[in-house]
C-alpha cells in the first residue's frame, strides 16, 4: 500500500499545476474554460495564497 499525503502548493509549483489546468479534459470542466497563460495563473496564485478563505492543497 502506498502512502500519500498532501501539502500546500508552492509557487515552485505553477507551472505543473498550469500544465495540468490547460489540458482539454480539464479545462473544459473549469469555471473558465479558455487556455490561461503563467502571468494570468500567477496571478491567480498570487491573489489564492493571499485570501485566508483559499486553501491550496
């Protein structure tokens, strides 16, 4: 059995997440389903990671 465990995203982290969050299979299920680029998803965690109401695991 393998063990996972998660942690909080890192901005090391952005340009996986954005990779994952631009695929067609994912993105057509998005709240805005157009291709982002990094400085709009940059954004986006700058202003998540700012919001105590957001949690990014």
């Amino acid at each position: 059995m393998t063990n996972h465990s998660l942690r909080p995203m890192t901005e090391s982290d952005l340009e996986q997440v954005l990779q994952w969050r631009n695929h067609p299979e994912v993105r057509r299920y998005m709240y805005t389903t157009h291709e982002i680029r990094l400085e709009e998803h940059s954004k986006w965690f700058m202003n998540a990671t700012t919001n105590p109401a957001i949690e990014l695991l």
